[in-house]
C-alpha cells in the first residue's frame, strides 16, 4: 500500500518513507489510499491483540520493507494487558484501560509501535535518526522509554515549562544516554509550532535525519486501531451489537485511529469525543467553522491542544460536517466539572479516573436516555490515575499506589535544559 499527503501536493510514499518522514514534503499528514475491508469473521482466529493487529495491519505493510518484521514489530510493542472491565454498577458502561504499558498512558501503544518499526528500518544508516517530538505531558514519555537506548536512533522531547504534571515532567528528564529534554519557554502550541519548523529548517535537515514521532506520524495511529478492534469485536461477541466509544481527546490521533477501525468495517456505533476547555472541535461541531486557537492549561494537560493535528486528516477523510455529525457528538469540560465527576464516580464505582479519563466520564454522564440506550458504550481510560496525585489525591482522600513501571522511573534522577520558544533557539540546542 501507498500512502498520500492530506493536501495533495507531495508524491504518494510507502509505510517505510512515511514512518521515516513523518510529515509529507508539502506540510500535509500521510493517509493510506485505501482502507481494507473487514468483518468481525475476519479476526475469529485471533485471541491477542498482536494477532489482531497483524490481520488488521497486514495490507498497511504489504510489499513494504517492514512486511517481513510486522509480527515481531507488534510482539514486542503489545507486550502488556489492556483490560475491557464492565462496571458493576453500570451495565452499559465498561472501561477500557490502556494505561497498563511502561509509562502508564496509551501513548505507549503507539510510541512502542513506531519504535519497534523505525528500529528495524534504519539498522544499517551511519547517521542516527533523530526524533523530534512535542509533548503536551505523557507522548514525550512514552517516547522517550520507547526509543531510550535503541541503536541507531536518538530522540529529543520538547515539553512546555511547568505546564505538565510534575510526575510527567520526571518521566520526561530521567533518560540518558540517546535521549534528552528542552524544556519550552512556552504553550504545547509552541513546542509542535518549533517541531514542524525544525522539519523545514535546511541546516537541521542537513545534520541530522529528521523524524516525528507525534500522533501525527502514521506510526503512531495505525497501531492505536488495533485496540479498537479488540474492544469492539469483544463487545460484538458478547452483545450482538456495536460498541459505542467515549474517547477522551485533544490532538484526536485516538480518536481518527478509532474513526479508521470504525472505517474498516469492525463493529463501531458512536463515537463521543470528550475535551476539556480546549473547545475547538465541539465548537466545529456546533457552528461548522473549523477556527483553531491558542491552548488554555486546564488539570488535564495531556489534552490542552487549541489546534489539534490530527483535524486535517478527519477532515480529509470526512469533510462534510453533516457526514461526521452522523455518527461522532462531542462535548467539553470545565476543570472544576472533571474535579467533581472524579470525586463522584469514586464513590458510586469506587473507580478512580485520571483527569482525562474523567473528562469522558462526564461527557457519558451527560448523554440522554436515549442515546445513554443506543447501545453498549465503553469509556476509554487514557491514562493511570497515578500519573495525576496532586490533583486527584485530594479528591479521592487517600494517596494512589502508583504503578511499578512508573515507580522505577520516579526514582530516577533527572536532566533537561531550558530553551525559549524559538526556532533560533531549538537549531542552537540542537547543533
Ligand atoms: C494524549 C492524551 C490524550 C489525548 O489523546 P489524543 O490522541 O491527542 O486526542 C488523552 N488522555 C491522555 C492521558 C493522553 O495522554
């Protein structure tokens, strides 16, 4: 399979070139050319999530180089648990928790796919590859344990100043070795505005082979569908019926990685896209204007993005509203409203949601009857709650226990140097 830019203006590349390149030469995203057809039946032979995501991902790597290495590639990047829970107290309503990988958020699907993928391309290069990536808080962890000491590849995480949490911030700087932090003078906005010029600044280019590893790299989405098709054919088998998702989102790779399983014929209903005050795709939704804007920092940061990414290819993939309307709502929500659902469904489901999780949980609590009835919905569970003490403790009244993955990376000590946000500053740091 080829893959296209989103806007038309570069040559059509293969899943080897657009994983490298990250960004296509004309500034737009890579999409596949075509979508494969698949029924549940499809899948009935397959019981883990590698085994599902290499029949779902079989003709995305078909006549590439990688072919050969995709079995491997998800073996080693689906390595941990991703529990679909139902709610006891809840029929309708499961969980699914993809906070379970080594930086406990769902980055870790994607961030491990890619470099699984972009380890066995470049083995042979004399120049290491370079990651650039900006993280709004948990992207550049799950990157950096991603990539940290593959051979061949180094990376470098930009993150804005003190706008992540500060457990996020630790697994940020507690690398060494092929991977280090800036430390952005800055909004998440700037950090993704620097990367991109990075990609078009000629003397970075010359230096070092430039890629991405930002949920707009294809790397990143592909596998993220694979959870979806898990998820889905699990409800499918146990209800007959479509499984309707909540997706947490803010630079929306979770969710189009959805839209594309949902795309690929796997038993999807609704999509309800849960943001925080960053409001800039409900307010598509309610007036038909696409008008991105500044992020607003918000107690769940790893969705304070004004001007998500991933709108470009949505929009390619579906550019009337009335289209996407048909089966995608959203809604937003303030952080004193995400304060409170989590100190509410702690005490209904004794559950305790990370602030993004709980974003979602308020918008399913707003649904009517009637659309709570259309189905089985299952909440998407983005990160551990663990990653979030400072606001969630106080809520819940207790301290949580955190993860032993994330435990061994706390401990670690840390390392970032501080840059203001420009590209005059990025190329300095960088050369
Ligand atoms: C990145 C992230 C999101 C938003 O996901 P997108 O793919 O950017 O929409 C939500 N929750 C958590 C915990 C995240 O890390």
């Amino acid at each position: 399979m080829r893959f296209y830019s989103t806007r038309g203006g570069a040559d059509a590349v293969t899943l080897s070139q657009a994983l490298r390149e990250g960004l296509a030469g004309d500034g737009g995203l890579f999409v596949p050319e075509q979508f494969p057809a698949f029924t549940a039946n499809d899948f009935v032979n397959d019981v883990t999530l590698p085994s599902m995501a290499n029949r779902l991902l079989a003709p995305f790597f078909a006549g590439d180089a990688l072919e050969a290495g995709l079995a491997q590639i998800t073996a080693e990047a689906f390595n941990f648990p991703v529990p679909l829970k139902p709610l006891a107290a809840n029929n309708d309503l499961s969980v699914l928790e993809l906070f379970h990988g080594p930086t406990a958020a769902f980055k870790d699907f994607g961030a491990r796919f890619l470099a699984a993928a972009m380890s066995r391309l470049h083995l042979n290069a004399e120049r290491p590859l370079t990651i650039l990536v900006a993280t709004s808080g948990d992207t550049g962890g799950a990157v950096a344990g991603a990539f940290h000491r593959r051979p061949g590849t180094q990376v470098v995480v930009l993150f804005p100043q003190g706008r992540v949490s500060p457990r996020q911030e630790a697994q940020l700087t507690c690398w060494d070795g092929n991977v280090r932090a800036l430390s952005v003078q800055g909004s998440f906005d700037d950090c993704q505005r620097l990367v991109k010029a990075a990609f078009v600044n000629a003397t970075l280019r010359e230096r070092f082979e430039l890629s991405s590893a930002n949920s707009i790299n294809l790397g990143r989405l592909l596998p993220q569908a694979a959870y979806y098709v898990q998820a889905s054919l699990a409800v499918w088998r146990r209800t007959g019926q479509h499984a309707n998702f909540i997706i947490p989102s803010g630079n929306l790779g979770n969710a189009l990685a959805c839209i594309w399983a949902r795309r690929m014929g796997l038993p999807i209903g609704r999509l309800l896209l849960a943001h925080n005050r960053n409001r800039a795709v409900p307010d598509y939704f309610d007036r038909g204007e696409w008008s991105p804007r500044a992020s607003v920092q918000t107690i769940a940061s790893a969705m304070d993005v004004g001007n998500p990414s991933n709108m470009e290819r949505l929009r390619h993939l579906i550019p009337d509203l009335a289209d996407l309307k048909s089966f995608v709502s959203t809604d937003w929500v303030d952080d004193e409203v995400i304060a409170a659902r989590i100190k509410t469904d702690y005490a209904r489901y004794n559950e305790v949601w990370c602030p993004h999780t709980a974003v979602g949980a308020e918008a399913y609590e707003r649904l009517s009857p009637a659309d709570k009835a259309q189905g089985p919905w299952v909440l998407v569970a983005t990160a551990h709650p663990a990653k979030f003490p400072e606001s969630v403790e106080p809520l819940i009244g207790h301290t949580l226990a955190i993860p032993e993955p994330l435990a061994k990376l706390l401990a670690l000590p840390r390392r970032f140097d501080v840059i203001a946000p420009s590209d005059s500053a990025l190329q300095h740091a960088l050369t």
